[in-house]
C-alpha cells in the first residue's frame, strides 16, 4: 500500500507542472530513441552478414583455405600459387570433411556473345561447387563429372549475364565466347542478388575446371579450397588439420608464415564485428552524452520544482510525513519521468529502425537489446539526477515553508 501510495503521489506531483514533466522528459526520448535505433542497426548488420554468408554456402559448417597469405581483408602478402588439387584431396581425407570444393576463378575476363560484349567473372570447377556454395539452377543443368573429365566446352551463367547478352532471348544452348574460346551455355543459375561488399553476385559463369586450366587460365593452382564438414562444433579443429596439412605440402619452417589464408564463418564474423566497432562506440558514446545532458535536465528541472513546491512539502512534513517519505516521493519522480521518456524513446526508436530500411540501404533487427538497455538506462538517469533534488527537498525546514 506505501508503495502505491508513493507511486500515486508521485504522479500527482508530476501532474503538478505538465510542461517541466515534458521538458524533462525530452532528453530521455531523443537518447533512448537514438540508442535504440543504434543497437537495431548493429544487429542487422550482423544478421545481414550471418544471411549473406548461408546463402553463398558459408555457414557455420563450412570453411574456406585462400590463396595467398595475410588476414581475410588484407591484400595477399605472397604470389597466388600455391594451392593444387592435392592440398584438396589431403584435405578430403580429413575426418570431419563432408564436401570438398576447388576453386579457379579471375576477374574481368572479356566474354562475348554475337556483337555484345562484356568483362566478367569466370570460376573453374567440379560439380561440387553448386553443393558447397548451396547454389539452386533456375534454368538447365550444372557441370557434370563427364564435363570435367572429357574437359567440355559447356558454362553454367548468372542472371546478370543472361540480362545482359540475351535479353528474352533462350540462353540455353547457345554459345558464348570466353578470351575467343566457345561455350555452350547448359545452365542458369538461381538469382543472388548484390553482395554484401556491393558487388553483383550474378556477374559471373562456371566452368569446367579441367578446361579453365587448359583452355582459359593457363594454370593449374588454385585460388581457393570451400570445405564443408559434418559436425559444425568441429569446423575451427578441422579448419586447424586442414592447415597443418598445408604447411607441410607447401613445405613451410617454422618460423615462416603460412603462404594461404583459413577463412571461417565465425572468424569472417569476428571481423566484420571488429571493423565496425569504433563505429558503434561512438554512436553509443553520442547517445550517453545526450542521457547525461536530459540527466542534467531532469536535475536541474526537479531542483527549481523543490523551490516551487516549498510549501506543499512543508504541510506534508507538518501532517507526520518523515524526510525518508518526502525523498523516495521526488526520487520516484525523478525515475518515473526518465522510464516514461526511456519507454516513448523505445517506441520511436523501434519505429524508425522500422521504417529505416524502407528509405535507405541500411538494415535493421528488432531484438530484445533495445528493451533491456532503453529501461537499464532510464532507470539509471533517474536515480543518478533525482537524488540532490529528493534530499534538497528533505532538508527544507517545515516552518519556513509557512512564512
């Protein structure tokens, strides 16, 4: 019953001056408000990622060797020569390992198709590309064992390709040129979309391995090595014997660096969480900034109100109230203001990250940080700046209110 009585008390004192109630709770809104919407932001960066990753086959239970060495965003400190077909079939041997995919592939190579002619994209490798990268056919068929072996002339081509050179035109079973060498087109494959870096994923074909090597590329390493394996809570101990397992091909000392890189869904993540830190630190920063000045505020609000209300507290100390009382009472209200703004913040906010992706390419996710923090953070506020208010109010004297 005290503390419905408080609770009640306090609210009436709150009602006692609308417009200082509002002015406190301004700050409150705009802080929570912007921190809500700077948490949603950095959750849907991360599950932007977490989905981007799934959908090029580069979940939890997967990992990639590269050529070249370095961290995974960093130029290749050494020459992209290194990785052959036996690193994979070593790696195939491994426990764990499910799938094993090769990879060759070069940028901007110049394709043709009648007078239309473009630079794309162009990957060599096995029928275990579609598997390992979980990449659907909208149209045709992917590269078979045969294509490999008997080194064919047939490609597998992206949406962006088929947009480009045929239009409404049938792709399947024409033929392309790549560096003045024909193919035929077998195969369409599911649309993608942008990458996450920016980059069109549909700009690019697939082809026979054996014939990239022989008839494009001009060479048999490789650029990459895409495992996945069979138990997802292995793939970091698995990712560890895939890398011993090129140091000692690749013959490497001790005391040299690996000339390959062992990129990981949790370590790509890791990253990319890494990079946009400073970021969010500061954004996080702005927001408390803003807390503290609405803290101030509140302060300074709730210290003039004391003055105002000189006598009601004087009748209510009169009437038996003790200065316990009178300060749980101005310091309710001081955290019933700041988690009334903190609960309006989390609604604008988790409107704005709503509308936010709809207006901009930024993307967003509701989870259940906003609350936890919006709440903790208010509730703070309000005891932190209303405590010198509630015991100014409780050193006032009950006679000089009357005078």
């Amino acid at each position: 019953m005290k503390v419905l009585r408080l609770f009640k008390e306090s609210l009436k004192g709150l009602n006692h001056s609308k417009l200082n109630t509002s002015l406190m709770m301004l700050g409150i809104v705009i802080g929570i408000a912007a921190l809500t919407v700077i948490v949603s932001i950095g959750q849907g960066a991360k599950v932007k990622v977490i989905d981007r990753m799934n959908s090029y086959g580069f979940g939890s239970d997967a990992f990639l060797m590269a050529s070249g060495g370095g961290k995974i965003f960093s130029s290749r400190r050494t020459k992209a020569t290194t990785l052959s077909l036996k690193d994979a079939e070593d790696i195939r041997q491994l426990p764990n390992a499910k799938v094993v995919g090769v990879y060759q592939r070069e940028r901007d190579i110049r394709v043709a198709y009648k007078n239309k002619n473009k630079t794309t994209r162009v990957e060599g490798s096995t029928p275990l590309w579609q598997v390992v990268r979980k990449w659907d056919m909208k149209e045709g068929r992917f590269i078979e064992d045969q294509d490999v072996t008997g080194v064919k002339r047939v490609a597998v081509i992206g949406n962006t390709i088929v947009r480009e050179f045929f239009g409404n035109e049938t792709p399947i079973g024409k033929y392309i040129r790549i560096k003045n060498v024909f193919f035929e087109v077998i195969g369409i494959l599911e649309r993608k979309g942008t990458t996450g870096g920016g980059h069109d994923a549909d700009d690019r074909l697939v082809i026979p391995i054996t014939t990239s090597a022989q008839r494009i590329f001009n060479r048999n390493y490789l650029n990459s090595i895409r495992v996945l394996v069979n138990d997802p809570s292995k793939v970091n101990i698995t990712a560890e014997r895939a890398r011993e397992i090129l140091r000692k091909n690749h013959r490497l000392p001790p005391s040299v660096e690996d000339d390959f890189r062992v990129i990981t869904a949790e370590g790509l993540l890791k990253r990319i969480t890494e990079s946009s830190r400073t970021l969010n630190q500061m954004l996080v920063l702005i927001s408390t900034i803003s807390l503290l000045v609405s803290g101030i505020v509140i302060m300074n609000i709730m210290l003039v109100s004391v003055n105002e209300r000189i006598r009601e507290i004087g009748i209510k100390r009169s009437l038996g109230a003790t200065r316990r009382a009178i300060l749980l009472q101005f310091l309710m209200e001081a955290v019933l203001v700041a988690l009334f703004g903190g609960i309006i913040g989390i609604a604008l906010g988790l409107v704005i990250a709503k509308f936010l992706p709809l207006m901009t390419s930024i993307s967003t996710a509701i989870s259940w940080q906003p609350f936890v923090l919006g709440f903790a953070f208010s509730f703070l506020v309000g005891v932190l700046f209303g405590m010198q208010p509630a015991r100014k109010a409780t050193q006032l004297n009950p006679v000089e209110a009357f005078k």
